[in-house]
C-alpha cells in the first residue's frame, strides 16, 4: 500500500491526446464541503483488516511451504533494515487474543487472508492439503464466528507459493488461472460453510506493477511496458474463473458473495477548467482502478489504455500492442463476475498532462502521458507517499457509481500510517484521518453511493512489505522487539469504536468529545509502555543518548576544524 515537505512530482510520468469516454461523472460536483452529522444506515458493518503475511509469522512451522515474500524479504536491500516477516505479530500463535481486542471493539467483521502456501505448500491441490494449515483456519473463523464477527475471507494477499514462481513464472504464466482456482476451490470446500464473503485478490495493481514492473514487491521482476500487463491479464481471468467455479458448484449451497478489493488514489484534475487535465485525470483513474475494474463490470479494458498502449507500441515499432487482448469469448466469461466491489483507498493526487516521446522506452507509467503532483499544505503524517485528502474518497465513490452502475461496495482498506523515531499511543493524526475520511464516505452515502460497509486499515502494527516494520498503520501498537510481541491500543482504538457505536457522527457536541476521551485514555497506556525497561531503554537511546551523540561529533568536528585552521595560519 504508501516523502515529506515540498510540492512533489511523485512518478513523473506520461501523455498524447485522447479523450478516455467515461459515463456521466461530473468534475465539477460534490466540492469539498462541511463536516456531515448524521448516521449511517441500518446493519452498515464496521470493520478491521490484516493479511497473512504482514501478521501470521511462523513462516516455516506446521508444514507450510514457501512464499515469494519468504524469499524476497531474505534478499539483502529488499526490505527496510533488512527486516522480514518471519515471525512479525506471531498472530499465527496469538489469533485469540486478538480476536479479544476485536470483541471489545465490537466489530462486526474481520477482514483477513488465507496463506496459499500455508495450505497447499506446493502451490498444487493435487500434489498436498497441510491439515495443520486448514486447521489454523478452521480455528480461526469459529472463533470469530463465536464472537459475532463475520469472517471476510481473502484468497490472495501477494503470497504466491514458491514453487509456483520458480516453475512457472507466477502470474506470468496463465497456468496460475487454473492453479489459482484449485486453491480457491479447497477453501470453498473447506470453509464456505461458514464463509460468505470471498475476496479474491487484493490489490492486482500493486501485484502486477510492484511485482512484475518496478520489482520493489515480490517477486522483485523489472519486466518493464510488459510484465505488469501480462500479470494483470492472468489475475483478471483467474478471477473469473473462480468466481464461475463458486457460482456453478458452490453458490446454491453456501449462499455467499464473490467480489474482488481494488485499491485505487483518486486523481484531480490540477486545472479544473483545462480540458487536457481532466482528460489526464480521468486516464490516470482508468489505468489505476478502471484497468481492472472495467473488464469485471463491462467486459474488456478501458478504451484509453487499447489506445494509449496501442499508440505507443506502434510507435515503439511493436508489431501488437503490449496489453494483451481478451478474445469474444473471454469477454464474455469475465463481465458481470463481481457480487460487490471491495475498494481499497488512502490519498489523491493532483493530476497534468505530461507529454513523454516514445523513445522514453516501455513503461506503464510512460504509457499514460501524465504528471503526479501533491499539494504542500496536505497534512503528511511521515510516510512518503500518505497525504490526507479526504475529499478526494467522496469522489472516487463517486466516480465508481457512475462508471459501474453503482454496485454495491464494501470499503475494504482505509487508514494512515506513521513513522516516528519514539512511541507515542495518542495518534491524533489518526483519529482526524479517520473522522474526516470516513465523514466523506457518509457523504458519498447521502449522494447515492452504495456503500455497505467500512474495513479501517488495519488492527495491528505489522510487516508493511518493502518498508518492513518502519511504517505503521495499526489501531494497536505492536512491540516487535517483544518475544511476546504484546499489543497497545492507540488512542484510535476508542475513537473508531465511538464511531462503531454511534454508527456514524450524531452531533457536533458528542463527536468533539471522542478524540478529548481518547486521548485521556491513552495516556495510562503510554505510561505502561514506558514501564516496559526495553521500550524505555529504547526510547532513552532516541531521545538522549543519539542527540548528545550527535551534539558531542558536531562540537569534535568544530574543533578539529579550529585546528587544522590553526595549523595552517
């Protein structure tokens, strides 16, 4: 999912002319306004999400076979310090306790990931179940079930097994589509009993960008202008597939929903009145979301991208177009294979037209002919890419209502992280980012948006992939330096649980007072996490011993200076 200070280009990229057709959305609608009290509808569902890699830990216990993220977060300069997710918040071992803190909070749902290697550690369904795996799983959702919380079940949070990547290329060879909907077959089996929201992939941008484009992801492939296109034309079949093999053999049965997490940054138009940026923006949102969304609701790839990518492989003097082409029949397949959108959403970018010549060479970003920009005065809580703009959420919810006949959405990755040198519990940052962002959701509500539901990103401090534990995003404080990796609740913990309990914002008087109590109950947490000798140790080697150390080299250095001048006169 995610640097500091002045207005920034943030991927310096392409454009031509071309006018992408995009349904009824108004640009000039819904501008920023005031905050909204009011609730949210009845059974709207509140909830929290992880994945397993970022949380489980026992990498390599009970049978489980290797992840691409196993071996890529061992690759020396992958990850932030060098730091993996081995053993991360051990959830693997500590899923009780948690699913406690999530009973406090009295979420309705949890949203998590099912390690593909943890159960089928060869990749394959026919070569070996690990029994241990489908037990840790089977553990899993009865417990939540136990506690009124709904299980939502992703297939595929970027653990691609190994093996799966070493013999065939991953998501570069279509053989993943029939491999990938085994896997997903086993689970149907296993727990669609209890099971009945499916996501099949989260973020396929991130996989086929990150993975196959730019490698700063697993499996770390640098196959630029092709390899992220031929990735995302495999997700999009097996998505599909799966969701036919759920509708013909399960559905009737388990009465379950199949949907697919998308996460997108909305792009605005840096002029509002200059055609050629509006037409920019809308480009930058249908290479980002409209890549795979249009092909799930509508049947085959964004109009702009054919032509975009299309025009600059001819003129790159390719004989075909670098984005793959759906046949009739695979049209056909994958239109309509979504019961809901899950719709993943951090920040906005402004959005210009940014001309780049062919001879640029083959890239993604070059292909669509545009500018990232961010506003200096976005409130920027440390991380290098996370921008507060709530009401740029509004209008993407917006945007999808009107280019997909507005399905229904559950929100299912939204938060802010931090980086911070010391620990500090009361992150106010958060709970404005919260109170804002989720306030233009109701907004997008009150337009018509059919949202049914919300996922805070996410319960606990975790493995953030390539920043590794660097960049934090959880409601709870994880001491990773802890054996037991103990959990903190942040001051946000109770603030979203107001927001859980009033299903919304019900007047000005009581919501002002939400982040007042939260920040008072989070001072006796701090003062525990204090009395913990290492975190102490920890915080006294930040804030004293590395500021002297530092003052001490600076005085030297003046000295050493001094002298050498000395010596010279």
């Amino acid at each position: 999912m995610p640097r500091r200070g002045i207005l920034k280009l943030v991927y310096l990229l392409a454009l031509v002319v071309c006018v992408s057709a995009v349904g009824d959305f108004d640009w000039t609608r819904n501008e920023k306004t005031s905050f909204y009290y009011g609730t949210f509808p009845t059974g709207f569902l509140w909830g929290v999400g992880s994945s397993a890699y970022q949380t489980e830990g026992a990498w390599n216990k009970d049978g489980k076979g290797m992840s691409i993220w196993d071996v890529f977060a061992h690759k020396k300069g992958k990850i932030s310090s060098n730091e993996t997710g081995d053993s991360s918040c051990d959830g693997y071992y500590k899923f009780k306790d948690d699913i406690s803190l999530m009973k406090e909070m009295k979420l309705n749902h949890y949203r998590f990931s099912i390690s593909w290697p943890r159960i089928l550690p060869s990749g394959l369904k026919s070569e070996h179940i690990n029994e241990k795996g489908i037990k840790y799983y089977n553990d899993l959702i009865d417990l939540l079930l136990d506690n009124t919380i709904t299980p939502v079940v992703t297939l595929y949070h970027w653990d691609l097994p190994q093996v799966l990547q070493e013999k065939y290329g991953g998501w570069q060879n279509e053989s993943m589509v029939s491999y990938f909907n085994d896997f997903g077959d086993l689970c149907f089996e296993r727990f669609g009993n209890r099971v009945k929201h499916w996501i099949t992939f989260n973020n396929p941008w991130s996989i086929s960008v990150e993975g196959y484009e730019t490698g700063e992801h697993a499996p770390g492939l640098k196959l630029r202008g092709t390899g992220a296109y031929k990735a995302a034309h495999h997700i999009i079949k097996a998505h599909a597939k799966v969701w036919h093999t759920y509708d013909r053999k399960w559905r009737s049965k388990q009465k379950g929903l199949i949907g697919i997490s998308l996460t997108a940054d909305w792009g605005e138009p840096v002029d509002m009145s200059n055609q050629r940026d509006i037409e920019a923006a809308e480009r930058y949102i249908h290479f980002y979301l409209g890549w795979f969304a249009t092909p799930l609701f509508h049947g085959d790839y964004p109009q702009v991208m054919k032509e975009y990518v299309g025009r600059k492989s001819g003129q790159q003097g390719l004989g075909a177009s670098r984005l793959p082409v759906f046949s009739p029949q695979e049209k056909s397949y994958i239109r309509g294979t979504v019961d809901f959108l899950g719709l993943g959403h951090y920040t906005t970018r402004y959005i210009t037209e940014k001309n780049y010549p062919s001879g640029f060479g083959d890239s993604y970003f070059a292909d669509r002919d545009l500018a990232e920009l961010v506003d200096p005065q976005w409130p920027d809580p440390g991380s290098e890419w996370l921008y507060s703009v709530p009401w740029g959420f509004r209008r993407l919810l917006n945007f999808v209502k009107s280019q997909y006949g507005n399905p229904m959405i559950y929100v299912t990755e939204n938060g802010v992280s931090e980086k911070m040198l010391c620990t500090d519990l009361c992150d106010d940052w958060r709970m404005q980012y919260f109170r804002e962002y989720i306030n233009e959701m109701l907004k997008a509500i009150k337009d018509g948006v059919n949202v049914k539901g919300y996922t805070a990103w996410s319960l606990l401090d975790s493995f953030e992939w390539d920043e590794g534990f660097s960049e934090r995003f959880g409601l709870y404080f994880v001491d990773f330096t802890n054996k037991d990796k103990p959990r903190y609740p942040k001051a946000s913990v109770q603030f979203y649980k107001r927001i859980i309990s009033s299903n919304g914002f019900p007047n000005q008087r009581e919501v002002e007072s939400w982040k007042r109590k939260a920040v008072e109950t989070c001072s006796s947490s701090n003062q525990l996490l204090a009395a913990d000798p290492l975190i102490g140790h920890m915080e006294m080697v930040t804030e004293i011993v590395v500021p002297t150390v530092c003052t001490l080299c600076i005085l030297l250095s003046a000295v050493f200076f001094m002298f050498l001048l000395r010596r010279r006169l």
